[in-house]
C-alpha cells in the first residue's frame, strides 16, 4: 500500500473528527492525523483523486503533498 501525505486546513480537535468518520467511511484505508501540524497520512491503494475527494467531503482545504 501507498503512503500518502494531505495537508488538511484543521483548526480543532472536530475537523479531525471530521477527517476521521469521512476516512472510516471509505473503509480499507489506514490514516494517522497531525492535528498541530495539520497533516493527514493516508496508507491505501485507492487513486488520489478518490483520497482528495473523501477528504474535501468534510469541509475543509485539502491539499496533496506526496508520497511519503
């Protein structure tokens, strides 16, 4: 699997729970969140795009930073 960096705009301990139940949603992925630094690995053989649009799902700026 694939290890993908987001950058996610999150102010609060909600927009990671909102980052949180999109991403339980997509199901077969694993996902680590840093709240401070406001970045989201996601570890998934899904493309990108269906990352990106899971993670736009709850709201907030989303940008791609690679892979890591």
């Amino acid at each position: 699997m694939t290890k993908h960096e987001f950058e996610v705009a999150m102010t609060c301990e909600g927009c990671s729970g909102a980052v949180t139940r999109v991403l339980n949603k997509l199901g077969d992925v694993m996902f680590e969140i840093d709240l401070p630094k406001k970045l989201v690995w996601i570890e998934s053989d899904k493309d990108v795009e269906v990352l990106m649009a899971t993670l736009k799902k709850c709201g907030k700026d989303v940008k791609y930073n690679g892979t890591k």
